[in-house]
C-alpha cells in the first residue's frame, strides 16, 4: 500500500496490519518526524515514510494493491502525473482511492478568488472543478 500526501501516517499505522508493506510518502519533514514518532510508539512494523516527491521515488510498476491518495490531490500542480504515476504502480485489480476534501473547497476557491484579485485563485478554481469532475 501507497499512501501519497500521508501527513502523519494516520491511515498507514491503521493498514499496518492488513499489508505487508505500507509506505507512506509526504513532503514535509516535521509531517514525516511526526509519524515516525508515532509508527515507533504503536509498535507498527510493515510500515515506512518517505520525505520525498512521489514522483521521484522509485516504485516499481505493478508493486501495490492500494494506492491511497488522500486529500491531497487539491494542493498538487501535477496532479495529473501523481494519479498517472499510482496508475502504473497499482498490481493488476487494484484499487486507486482519491479523496477530494469535499465538495466545500470549490465554493472556498471561488470565494477567495473574488475576495482577493489575484489570477492564480481562479486558476486554482478551475483545477478544483476539473478534479472534482474527474473524480
């Protein structure tokens, strides 16, 4: 199991028992520190983090029956590349689950867009749509 954006490893620790191996990979440090803090308390033991770009790891295609992408894909500018790339490491009857954190952040987009004049905002509300549709 993939956990892609794991934070502080919530959904990986509770997986731990089910999987041979989970690794949970998040960009920030202080993020990853704190899960593995956590990971050593519970006494987990399939588990490992990752403090990386998912993209840049080096997952062979065809390694994981579950990729899990858990309200993160809203603050991706790739986001494309990182469900193409969970695609490939997904084994033959996978599961890929993506998460939007709900519907509420296109309306906050669309708010913030109008609230402070800045191009990027709107952008980023028509990336929000598009993923949600997509989902």
């Amino acid at each position: 199991m993939y956990d892609i954006g794991c934070g502080t490893g919530n959904w990986r620790l509770a997986a731990d028992s089910y999987f041979n191996k989970v690794i949970g990979v998040d960009l920030r440090p202080d993020r990853i520190n704190l899960a593995m803090k956590i990971m050593h308390r519970i006494g987990a033991k399939n588990v490992q983090f990752l403090q990386t770009d998912f993209l840049t790891i080096n997952a062979p295609n065809e390694d994981a029956d579950v990729v899990l992408i858990y309200n993160v894909l809203q603050l991706i500018d790739h986001w494309e590349d990182i469900l193409d790339k969970a695609s490939k490491i997904l084994k033959p009857g996978g599961v890929l689950w993506c998460s939007w954190c709900e519907v509420g952040i296109v309306p906050y987009y669309f708010f913030q867009s109008l609230l402070i004049p800045d191009p990027f905002k709107f952008i980023n509300l028509m990336r929000a749509i598009k993923i949600y549709m997509y989902l």
